[in-house]
C-alpha cells in the first residue's frame, strides 16, 4: 500500500474522530444534521456512517466547515495534506456496482449516472473479506477522491451481493428516497436535464388542463393523465424526428432494426407494441427518458382527486385537497366532521409537502391562519413567522427535491422496464404451474 493511500485512512479515520469528539457548536450541528438526514429512528451501522462521514465533508458549524474546523486543528498537516481534506467535499455517496476487480483496486459503476471510478481501498476501510467480493455485486457507498483518477471509500458500506433485476431496481428506488441529493450528484448535466423536464412537464400540463390545478373523479382523471402522456409521447417522436403517426413497422425500418427482432425480443420480456415505441423513442431522444405517470391505484376509485402541478415540485395527487379547501372556507372549520384528523394528516403526512401548504396560505391566509392558532393552541402563531419553522418541526423540506416525474437516464428507465417484465413472467408462470384444486370449491 502506498504512502499516499497509507495517510488518506489514517487522515480520513482522524477526520471521523474529530467529528465525533467534538464538542460545542460543532457538536451541536452534528446531532442537529443527523436529527434531520436520518431515514428512520433506527438506523443501522452502515446508514449512521454514512451520515457522519457526510457531515464531516459537507457540515458547517456557523460559516466554517467540518473540513477546515479539523485543518485548523492539525496545524502540522503538509500542503499535499490539506489539499487532499479540502477535496473530500467532492465525497458523494451511491449504489455502485463491482464492474471489475484487480490485485490492488476496484473499478466500480455508479448506477444512478452510469460513471466508472477506480477505488483503492485504504487499510481503514476495507473489505472484511475481499475473496468474497465479486464482479457484479452492489455497494452502499460514499467514496472520496485521492488523486485525479482514484478514489478512495470514505466510510464503511453496505456490500448487497450480486442483485436480480427487480431486487435491483428496488435498491435504487430505496436509495432515491433515503439519498436524494445524490441522485445524480456526479453529474451535474443529468441532475440539469433532469430538472428542466420538470419545467417543461408543468408547462405541458397547463397546456393540455387549462390550469395547474384540476379537481375530477378518481376515474376521470386517470383517464385524463392517461390521454395526456400519450400526447407527451407523441411530442416527444415528433421531437426526435419521428412520426408518431406511423406503424412499428414503419419506425423500425427507418430506425435500421429490424421488426422481427424488435418483436421477439419484446415478446420474451413481455413488452407490448406501446412498448416497443417507447423503446424505439428511448434509442432515438437522447440520454434521459421521461417516466410514465399514472394516477396511483388507491386514488383511481376515489370521488375527487386533485392534481397540482408546479415547474418545481412536479405533480402531486390529493383525494383530500377540495375537503382542507372546505375547511378553510367554513365559518367555523372545527364544527366539520374528521376537521382536526385531517388538519393532522396534512402536517404529518409526507407527501403533503411544503409547496401545498404555501399554496394553501397564499390562497388563504387569515382562515389558515387562525385555523393553525387554533389547532396548535398557539395564540401567538403567524404564517409569515411560523409556518416555514412548523414545516420543518414535521420534517418537511422548504426546498423541492427532484420529483418523480422528471425525465431518468436511458439506463435506469431500461433497468425499471426489464424488472417490471421480469417480475410480470414470474407471476405468469406462477400461476400456469399453479396446480387444480380436487373436490368441490365454495363459489
């Protein structure tokens, strides 16, 4: 092991130790962040890392960083030395894939962006059995850089073994709830697409319902959402230079593939001819595909359901948004039935986010106002002071966080695709072997 990698763990190690042993501000900004960033009150070993090595490269207590508060400490640190700690807050964490192994270091991918690093594991953060490590297994990991074209681990990880597609596809959608900031935090240009189709999504929406509110039954709006993704489709061909009004046919032959094996291949993985065009779109449209977008199953029979749309914060779904508005135009909200469990669900709820309840205040400010006041007890209580500060008491993000409707790279929009044909031939062929039952059956 080389004297460089040699003082990157042991520095990288002190620099954990002096984020855990610190005490005053410093302290206080590390309970505070973990309080906020930790997924669930029980967090493992792996996720407990993770956060404390993320607050050690990318922290503040006050306007100093985690990094140049334990620089500051280590005043015998060489120039090499300080330059490597200030380049740790390029540290970011993903779910990596083992693409190949060597005597002496890993090439790794990033799932989420598809970029390859060389990892040369420091003697502080090692695999605890590298013979058991192998091409095609998937880590939680946050990795740091050494030098221009290596990388080190930053902290300890989570090692998944080599996953099946739908196992696959599950990891990266826990990891894009748990880790959101660093969906594509190695590239930017993917994160900036990503969040342009969000803007243009919103502007489709108005376009296509007149408004970037909507309220319709469970039943027709699905209906709705549906007509309006296949014209998001359509525009989307169009865009790339295909006539969305030509058979497969047709936009095989042009495309240069030939039908037969488009279709067998599509048959083996269950795809429909829908299907078959969205894959031949996804070859032709560029590096990130639009997600489709459907009303979700428990909202499809409900009485009313809301959509919002916002060139921010994407879409959201609410069965309940037209009874919180009856609320806030009542005389008296609490004389309503289910008033006070439904103002709860508001606050408590994560999907009921900070965008609607800003909506709602701007809509609404002296019923919403005094309706707080009210439910909290807290006389004092006004939006203007109060509600930023309430939202986050209930751990609701004032900043939007990239949606789901935004467009995801070809790779991961395949991944999901292939999972989803996977799982759909299992259940088939459950059920085909699935064996009679003798005798007589209750009806």
């Amino acid at each position: 092991m080389d004297i460089q990698l040699q003082q990157a763990g042991q520095l990288k190690q002190d620099l954990i130790d002096f984020v855990l042993d610190a005490e005053g501000e410093l302290a206080i900004a590390l309970e505070k962040f973990v309080a906020e960033k930790a997924s669930k009150d029980n967090y493992d070993s792996t996720e407990r890392d993770i956060l404390v090595d993320t607050f050690a490269c990318e922290g503040k207590a006050g306007d100093t960083t985690a990094l140049e508060l334990f620089i500051e400490s280590q005043p015998d640190l060489s120039d090499s030395e300080r330059h490597l700690i200030l380049n740790w807050h390029r540290s970011f964490t993903g779910l990596f894939s083992v693409a190949e192994i060597l005597p002496e270091t890993f090439d790794v991918m990033n799932w989420l962006t598809a970029k390859h690093y060389i990892i040369k594991p420091t003697q502080e953060f090692l695999p605890t059995d590298l013979k058991k490590l192998k091409v095609g297994d998937i880590l939680l990991a946050r990795i740091a850089p050494l030098g221009d074209e290596t990388w080190i681990f930053s902290c300890g990880y989570s090692q998944m073994g080599n996953l099946g597609k739908p196992k696959l596809a599950v990891a990266i959608g826990n990891f894009k709830k748990n880790y959101k900031p660093y969906l594509y935090s190695d590239a930017p240009e993917l994160l900036e697409e990503a969040w342009q189709s969000v803007e243009k999504y919103h502007k489709e929406f108005i376009d296509f319902f007149g408004s970037e509110e909507v309220t319709l039954s469970g039943y027709l709006l699905s209906k709705k959402i549906t007509e309006f993704q296949e014209i998001l489709a359509k525009k989307s061909l169009e865009s790339a230079g295909i006539d969305g009004t030509k058979s497969l046919a047709e936009i095989a032959k042009e495309s240069g593939v030939e039908e037969a094996e488009i279709k067998a291949a599509a048959k083996a993985a269950g795809a429909d001819e829908k299907a078959l065009d969205q894959m031949l779109q996804n070859k032709e449209t560029g590096k990130m595909v639009m997600p489709k977008v459907e009303l979700p199953p428990t909202l499809k029979k409900a009485e009313q359901v809301t959509a919002l749309s916002d060139p921010r914060w994407g879409q959201m779904f609410l069965a309940t948004y037209s009874r919180f508005k009856t609320l806030l135009e009542a005389a008296d909200w609490q004389t309503i039935e289910g008033a006070e469990k439904l103002v709860r669900k508001y606050l408590e709820d994560p999907e009921i986010n900070a965008f609607i309840w800003h909506r709602l205040a701007q809509n609404y400010p002296q019923k919403l106002e005094s309706l707080l006041r009210e439910f909290l007890n807290r006389p004092e209580f006004t939006l203007e002071l109060h509600l930023d500060s309430l939202l986050a008491e209930h751990k609701k993000p004032l900043e939007p966080e990239l949606p789901e409707i935004a467009s995801v790279p070809i790779h991961l929009h395949n991944l999901f695709q292939e999972a989803i044909a996977e799982l759909n031939k299992s259940e088939a062929k459950a059920k085909a072997n699935k064996k009679p039952a003798k005798g007589f059956q209750r009806p």
